[in-house]
C-alpha cells in the first residue's frame, strides 16, 4: 500500500509529538544506551575525519532510526485498522476462512 508523504508526515508528526511519546522516547534507557554507544563510536573517528562529516553521519542515523520508528507505527496502524475490520465484520472474516478452507480440500 502506497502512503501519500503529506497525509504521512500529518499522521507522523501528530503520534510522534505527544508528550507521553517524548518522554519514553527521552527517559527510555535502552535508548539512552544504544544512542550513547553509537556517539562513543563515531567520536573516536573525530580525530580522522572532521566533526561536520561525524555531525553527518550522526546525523543520518538519527533520520534512519526516526524512518524506522515511523514506519513500524505505520505498520501498526495498518494491523489496528486490519484487526478492528475484522472485529466489527466477523462474518466477512469467516468467510474468508472457509473459502480458504474449502480451496485447501480441492
């Protein structure tokens, strides 16, 4: 399913910018270790490289990990609407799953 980045962002920027979402986001330990990991790595190449490039790629891992996050919230929202269709039409699911049951039988 194709998502318009419009109506995408919308929903993203509206899930993500609750107060309850930062302050797990913040106070996750877990989090807090792994991004602490991450930027002890990449400030040992600062003396290699220069503190724009290692900003860069810090940078660009903060935007991969965010992509990440909003696409699993996507996916989510997708088995939430899959699972709340399938709740409210229970007759539509079933059969489903005898005609499923049916063509195994074939």
């Amino acid at each position: 399913m194709l998502v318009n980045p419009e109506i995408y962002a919308a929903v993203m920027d509206c899930l993500t910018q609750i107060e309850v979402w930062n302050d797990i986001a913040v106070n996750n330990p877990i989090m807090d270790s792994r991004s602490r990991r991450i930027c002890e790595k990449l400030d040992k190449f600062r003396p290699e490289l220069s503190d724009k490039v290692v900003d860069s790629i810090t940078q660009d891992i903060f935007d991969y990990v965010t992509a990440s996050i909003d696409t699993g919230i996507l996916y989510v929202i997708q088995v939430a609407a899959s699972m709340n269709e399938i709740i409210t039409k229970p007759n539509i699911y079933a059969q489903y799953i005898w005609e499923n049951a049916l063509q195994k039988r074939e």
